[in-house]
C-alpha cells in the first residue's frame, strides 16, 4: 500500500464474507461488491435452502458470475449431516474454499445449524488433508436455564474453538466476525492456522449503537466499548491473523424496520415483532473500512486488514492489476444513499410493502474518502 | 392477601412508577390504571415540559383526576436547578409525594437531567426533613471513552445512591426499575431508608428479548439471565424494600415501529431510526404480575410485591374497602390487545400514522390470571 495525504491505493481489495443472497435481491446486491471496492468476495452458504454439496455451491457460484462478471468469488458450503467426507473432496477439485459453520438458530438461515462438531471430525480430516478452510460463526445458542444470552454467546464458543483447533492443527480455522475481547485473545493464543474475521461495523458500534436502531442491529450484536477497543487495537497493530470479512447482509427495508404498512395488521406486526438481524455495507466498503481504520489510527494497516492478511491467510494472492484507489471526498460526494433499490422496483411508490429496497449503514452520512 | 387455587385477592394494588403522558395520549391511558388493577398511581415528572414546581405538580395531578376520578395519583416533581428548598417545602404542604431525578440524556424527556448530586444536598435536606421520597433513575449517562454504554450504567450509579444514603441516612429513596443482581445487592445492603422498584418486565425479559424486537426495547434494558433471577430471588423472597413499579411507558405505535409510512421517507426514517424505549403493561398490570410470579414460584408474595411492601414504604396504606380480586383466565378471555386505540382515532385507517395507538406488553399472548 503505498499512502500518500489525500489517496491511498490498495492492492485487489477482498472480502472475506459475504452474504449475496438469492434472487432479485442477489441480482440487486451482488454488483455492489465491486462498486463497493473489492475485488474478492468469499460467499456464505446460509441460502434457502442451504448449499449443503459441491454442485449447488458451484452453481451459486456461476450465477454469481453471471451478476458480476469482473468480480471472483469463492464459494463455501455449509456444515450439515449431509455433508461427507467424499462431498468435501469432490467439493475441493470444484476450487470451493471452505465449509462455514453454524450453531442452531443464530443468525439468518440457521435452522439447520449444528450442536456438536465431534460428529463431524471426519468431514474436517477431509477438510484438512484437501486444504479447505472452517469458518466458525462463533457463537453457542442462547439458553437463559445457561446463564447463555447474545452478550456472552460470543466468549461461551470459544472451547469449541480451541478444542477442534487441538484436534485437527493444520486445519486452517477462521473465526467470523468477532465482537469480543476474549475472542481477540483466543484468536492471538492459537497457532498460525487460527485467524479472525472482523466486520467494519463491529469496529464502529458498541451496544448503545443498536438498543432501538433497527439499522446497527446485527448479529453478533455489538457489544461494550472495551470489546469495540480490543478489536481496534488488534487491526491498528496489523496482527496478520486477522482481517476483513464485512458480514454485510442485505434485508428488505421492509424487514429490518416492520411496519403495519408492511405487515399488514398490528396483529401481525406485534406477533411477528422482529427487525432482520443485519447490517448492509457493501457498497460502501473500501470508503467505509478507511474511515473508520483512519478514524481511530489506523489507517497505515487499510491494506492488510482489506487485502494482505486476509489474502495470505486464505492462500488468494492478489490479481495483478486490480489496485483500488482511495482519495479523500470532496463536498457531498461521499454522502451514503439512504437506500438502495432494485431497478424493476424504483417506480414503485415508498409505501408499498413489496418495493425491494435496502438500507445501507451509515444511511445519509459522509464517508471521508472515495473510490477515485 | 388470601389465596385459593382459582382466586386471589390483593389489598388496594398500588404502582410506585408510572408515566400517564399529556393530551390524547393521557386521556386513552389514564383511564388503564384502574382497568389494570391499580388503585394509586405514582407518577413520574418527565412531561414536555417536565414538572419542576409544586403547581405544576399540582396541576398535572388534578388533570389526571379529572381523566379518572377512581384513582388515587401520587405527584412527584422533577430534580433540577429550579427546584429549591423552599419549593420543597411548598411541595410536602401540597402532599407532593416525591422527588426524580434523571441523569442527563438516558430516558425520555430527560435532556434536563443531572450531572453532580452534591449541588442539590440542600434540596435532599428539604426532602429529609418534610419526610419527601428521592426516586432515582440509576444510570449513568453512557460514555464509550469511560467504558460506559447501557449495559453498565446501572452497575456504575450504585455509588451515587450509596453516597447520597450516607449523607441523609434518613431520606427515603427509590432506585427505580433495578435491573442487575449488582443493584439488587446494593439496596439489600443499604439501611431501611432505601428501597427498590422492579418492573414486571424485568422479571420476565433478557437482552435476546429486546434485540431487534421494538416492542420489548425500554430503559434500562433488560440483561443477562443471572440478573433477572437476581430480580425474581428477590421477589420470590417477599423482601419487604423491593416493589412494584410498573414504568409502564406508552408511546404511539409509529414510534415504536417507525417506518416510511409514518417518517414520510426513507431518508427521514434511517436518519431518526429510533424505537422509542418504553414498554406499555398499564391496562394488564396486575394479571401480568400474577402471571409472571406464578412462573417463577412467587404468587404466594403477589400481595408484597403488588401492594404492601410499597406502600409499607411510602407510608400510603391500603384504602379500606378496595381489594381486587383476580381468578384464573378462561379459555380466550386474558388474550391481550394487539393495540389500545384511543376513541376520536378509531376510525382512521391501520396506514394513517397519526392514528394513536399504543402497543402493550404480551401483545397477542395469553395472561393466566383476569381481574374478576
């Protein structure tokens, strides 16, 4: 990264987890990845229904192509019973990176998470042996009989972490999306095949941020300051275990802030009372992640935590060529859209309830640099 | 208190906390204290503009009369500079009950809050000496540079109250809504001057109930599950210093769940993108309680917490002749309103977000206890 007052210039920004989703909304969101800086996108499995084998994730992968021609993705599939030995070696001659790991009921399409990895020890020694990478949403479920709740799910995982690190040492294991101190330093006390994805947002929010914003609520929820601040510190010191994955996750206006216009009913609205767990900032990412890096000192480590680290560790050499340029924003040009809306939907009127539309974080604030 | 297998009957139920609002929307809620078994109502200053002279008190008091003649309503004034001795002691000789202060900036109109306690000891000796109650909001204003934010706020007053109890060991106080073991612990250990309300929403909620779901968002938030069984311990103890206050805190629906429709634009809406805090159980209050204490093996102390204990403590004892009487719910009968509509806005349409309606706790889902 070579950084000069007013301009930065990154070398082929990559994102480490992505949630591009299906459909019109895939269609929407998918040609934000390189709008938003990267070059790179490594892809969540979390469909409906999941990408459980190697053909669907390929396939999710080449229609993910077709949106975004420019843009290399890597698919991942996602941890089941029905995910074998023999799936995990087929899966890694189809060049599909990774297997991604979720606790039961977490986060957005989690039903079919799972509740005991030593069930699947066999499918991480095939994992191993084929070089594929295990990304842990680390997280136990909520269980209020536990003492478990969202603010300690996070800390409660990592003896799982540790313990499938003890078993399978060459497994290369990244933790996503960390929000905790204690996370950090597990991260930091494994070994070199042990690395941490942390999102922009989680650099930026703390609890408060959240408490009745639809627009910050994600999960991991964010949490105190001296989590927010140990995350910090570990991206200004540049530690190379860890690095960007945005977790950025489009929802439905409509979803993340429900209404009885979009529900329906008060009945429906206060029975279904939810607002989506997710926070969208994809086309806003490279601009977003140098001004918050700049923002608390940062800002010499932009290219490790959005290019270098994260591309070592995964083994994605940059693309030659696909340097990205930062300069700083003149005026309003930087001011984030309030929304963003699938093109068949802009005719439709702010109040219908099937308008596709997605908020982005940071809605109608500036960003301190642009893309040049 | 007697009580049957079927039926249960409460001496003059009594709600130490309660925010019955201006206007329309005190004319639609006013009316629930007595429809939620409640025979007095303490009520909280923080209007618009808050309550700091006797005569407002007065006023406001004699307004909610007026809205419901069968209710006895208990005044406070609100803690500010304008608030001096003398007007201390107008306020005792009205039979103004007591005194709240709020820290600047953490709940509704609270923006008049205090920072510094020791500037009102002469106001506190006042209180001592006309034998007035201090009722305090117990959190510090979050500061992310301090390590503060909503979670901890609590924790970090408790030395304000412990301080404020060793200067005017005889001025009765209230911490309010006590949501942490950390609070609980700290009144048990104060004299017998202090004293503590608990929500009935506090003893039913943790922060995964609150996490993007508006309709359970108040403050103080709710917390771990260790700190709720902290609240129930205490209840299910009948300690006598711990209470009923209910915070029942209506506000209209389109600012509980804000939307396109109600802010007018996308633009408005993720620019203000606020829940409003507060939880509405008014009209079910004493079905809630029952309700809740039964879940957790307190109903034999519903009298305590509902009645006595406060009014042991506020020196206002049971009018004669006012038991409620609760039985076992039927069938549908204790289902609650998805929505309380106030009668000049029945005809507006579910879309129109001026329609004032107000959202309750337990929306939709059923209470085992009626009022009979």
């Amino acid at each position: 990264m070579s950084q000069a007052v007013d301009s930065i210039s990154v070398p082929s920004p990559a994102d480490f987890h992505v949630h591009l989703r299906q459909g019109e909304m895939s269609a929407l969101v998918t040609p934000h990845v390189a709008s938003g800086g990267m070059d790179l996108a490594y892809v969540m499995p979390n469909l409906a229904p999941p990408l459980t084998n190697a053909k669907q994730t390929v396939d999710y992968v080449h229609s993910l192509e077709k949106l975004a021609p420019g843009t290399e993705f890597c698919g991942t599939m996602y941890l089941c019973p029905e995910l074998t030995p023999d799936e995990i070696r087929r899966a890694a001659k189809a060049h599909i990176a990774g297997v991604k790991s979720y606790p039961r009921g977490v986060t957005t399409n989690s039903d079919g998470g799972i509740e005991n990895y030593e069930v699947y020890y066999p499918v991480f020694a095939a994992m191993e042996e084929t070089n594929m990478v295990l990304n842990l949403h680390g997280e136990v479920p909520s269980d209020a009989e536990e003492g478990v709740c969202v603010l300690n799910a996070e800390p409660r995982f990592l003896g799982h972490l540790k313990k499938i690190h003890s078993q399978f040492p060459k497994l290369r294991i990244v933790l996503e999306h960390a929000t905790t101190r204690a996370a950090v330093e597990c991260v930091r006390s494994c070994g070199d095949t042990v690395a941490c994805s942390i999102t922009p947002h989680h650099l930026d929010l703390i609890v408060d941020d959240w408490a009745g914003k639809p627009i910050n609520f994600c999960k991991p929820v964010a949490k105190y300051p001296d989590d927010r601040a140990a995350l910090r510190e570990v991206i200004r010191e540049g530690h190379p275990r860890f690095f960007l994955g945005s977790d950025s996750a489009p929802h439905p206006l409509a979803n993340k802030y429900p209404s009885t216009t979009s529900r329906g009913s008060a009945d429906a609205l206060v029975h279904d009372c939810g607002c989506a767990a997710g926070i969208y900032t994809q086309p806003i990412l490279l601009p977003l992640c140098a001004t918050l890096l700049e923002s608390f000192g940062a800002l010499d480590n932009l290219g490790k935590y959005v290019s270098e680290n994260g591309r070592a560790f995964y083994q994605r050499p940059a693309r030659p060529g696909r340097e990205v340029v930062l300069r700083r924003a003149i005026g309003d040009e930087s001011k984030v859209p309030s929304v963003y809306v699938h093109p068949s939907h802009a005719h439709k009127s702010e109040e219908d309830p099937t308008k596709l539309e997605v908020v982005p974080f940071y809605a109608g604030k500036q960003l301190a640099w642009v893309i040049a």
